[in-house]
C-alpha cells in the first residue's frame, strides 16, 4: 500500500507524525482526501473530524479546532490549534 508521510503540529509541538495512506478532513472549500501522490496543494482547515488511514488500514479519528495544510513532495503537514482523538461514534 502507498503511503504518505503525515506530521500534525500544535502549538504543544509535533502531536502525529507517520505515514498515513489516506487523511481526510474538512478544508476551506469543503470536505477534502489527501492519497499518495497528491499534487502540491494547500488549503485552510475548518473545524471538525480528521480521519487518518494508516499504511497498516487502520482508521484514527481526531477532531481539530481548525488551521492549515500543505501537500508537496510526498509529505502532509498539518498546523492545527488543537488535534486531539475524538469521541467514538455509535
């Protein structure tokens, strides 16, 4: 499986750092997915739930109070206020 190499930072520093096969979130524009191989790209990030897909198909979710993202040269970093694991869902 692809991969991407993904880093969260806060404020508190690096919270996440790994690859990820897919991380979806809500972006300035609306709901967004970011793959490996995804062309540069940046975007503002909306409040609201981060799924991270990791090289192992394992689903974590988080939520985050907002912030930025940037795609290029097979890294992802996300600068994020708050990123913390969210609630499970029933």
């Amino acid at each position: 499986m692809k991969t991407f190499f993904l880093t969260v930072s806060t404020p508190l520093g690096n919270v996440y750092e790994g690859d990820a096969a897919m991380l979806s979130l809500r972006g300035s524009e609306g709901d967004l997915a970011i793959l490996p191989g995804h062309i540069p790209f940046s975007t503002g990030v909306k409040a609201g739930k981060v799924k991270i897909v990791t090289g192992e198909e394992e689903e974590k979710r988080f939520a985050t109070d907002g912030g930025l993202l940037a795609a290029a040269g097979g890294r992802v970093t996300l600068l994020a206020g708050t990123f913390e694991p969210a609630e499970e869902e029933e």
